[in-house]
C-alpha cells in the first residue's frame, strides 16, 4: 500500500477516534485501501463508491483516496467489523442497506468528522 493510502487511513482514524463509537479505538493493523474499478462496473456495486469488505476498504477510483468523507466512512465499517464480526455483515443480509443501522451510523460518523 502507497503513503497516500496509509495517510488517508491515518487521517480518518484521527477523525473517527475521538467519537468513541466502540470501546476501542479503530485498528488499522492490517487495514489496506484497494482501488479496484472493475468491481464497481457489477450491478451490485454500481451506486456504491467505496465498499469495506473485513479489512480492506475498495474504492471506485484512485481520485477517492484523497476524499476524507469516503474513506472515513468505510473505515467506520471496519471498525464496526472489528467489533461485531459476525452481526455487523448478517445486518445487511437482514434489514438490507437503506435501512440498516450500521450504514447510518457510518454516515452519521463520516459526517461528524468532515462536516
């Protein structure tokens, strides 16, 4: 992983730490960013810019490294992984996205962040 993508995952942790979500901080042992274009050309992943999937956080493009928003927020999904490994991606499975509260807690932590 380049130094852009390591300083972009160091940023959003100094953005997320403070909100104390979970009882410890986010972890970014093993954290990595992909960039991965052909996955957002599938149907699923069409309307989605960035996805975290365990402990990579994908993006739609190169440009999205530098939006602290994105990558805040799919470093919050990590974060939820690393707490509720196994609830937090069945939530999907059962209340879908739209309406699962892991989604809006990610949003709600982006926007505190960078809002």
């Amino acid at each position: 992983m380049d130094d852009a993508k390591r300083a972009a995952l160091a940023r959003a942790k100094a953005a997320l730490d403070p909100l104390e979500l979970y009882p410890r901080p986010v972890s970014l042992r093993g954290v990595r960013i992909w960039v991965a274009p052909w996955l957002f050309r599938l149907p699923w992943f069409r309307r989605f810019d960035g996805y975290a999937v365990h402990m990579t956080v994908l993006l739609r493009s190169a440009t999205l490294v530098a939006d602290p928003w994105i990558v805040a927020h799919e470093l919050c999904h990590v974060w939820q992984m690393q707490h509720h490994p196994v609830r937090m991606p069945l939530s999907y499975l059962v209340r879908g996205y739209a309406k699962n509260r892991y989604e809006r807690e990610a949003r709600r932590a982006a926007d505190a962040a960078y809002t």
